[in-house]
C-alpha cells in the first residue's frame, strides 16, 4: 500500500470554506485503478493558520503515480488555483510506502 498526504496551512477564519471546497468538489477517484481510500483531516490551530491533511490511500505507489498523470487527475484538479487563497504557500506533498498495518480484532462472542 502506499499513502499520499498533502498538508495545508489554512488562513485562520477560512477552514469552514476550505472543507466546502474539498466537500463539494467531484475528485473522480472512484474511476481510477487502485484507489482505496480519502481523508481530509482537522489538525491543530496554531496563531496564523489549522493544520489541513489530504491523506489517499492507495494499492501501491505504482497507482498513486498512475493518477497523477491521468484524466481523472486533470479534471480533479481543474480550477484548483482560481478562488481565493484559503492556505499560506503551496501544499507540502508526502508519500508513505506502508511497512506494517495492524487492525481491530473481531470482539469475542
């Protein structure tokens, strides 16, 4: 597996806005091979800014590069630079290959 995170510095008073954007938006991931999952976390509120983090899961790093240069990609990205600034600089890309995953055990019954 393999997890892309872009973080952002949202401008404080713009984070309702900021998840409108992200709420509202088509992302077209469903069409694109390999996608297993989207997050867009909430992270603490510093003075000027609160921490945003875009976080994909993907099946390998492989389809994760795969999306970057696909149609899906261009059209989910189209428009991306037209509204209002909402974050202080450009996001800050991060790219995860999973080494380990541990999940829930089943409750005993």
């Amino acid at each position: 597996m393999f997890i892309a995170m872009n973080r952002f510095q949202v401008i404080r008073g713009e984070e309702e806005a900021f998840e409108a954007v992200w709420k509202t938006r088509e992302s077209y991931l469903d069409e694109v091979p390999g996608f297993v999952e989207f997050h867009l976390l909430r992270g603490p509120e510093a003075e000027d800014h609160t921490l945003f983090a875009s976080h994909t899961v993907w099946r390998s790093k492989a389809d994760f590069e795969a999306w970057t240069t696909s149609e899906a990609f261009r059209k989910a990205h189209a428009g991306a630079g037209d509204r209002k600034p909402l974050y202080i600089g450009p996001p800050r890309f991060e790219g995860f290959e999973v080494i380990q995953t541990v999940g829930a055990s089943a409750p005993a019954g």
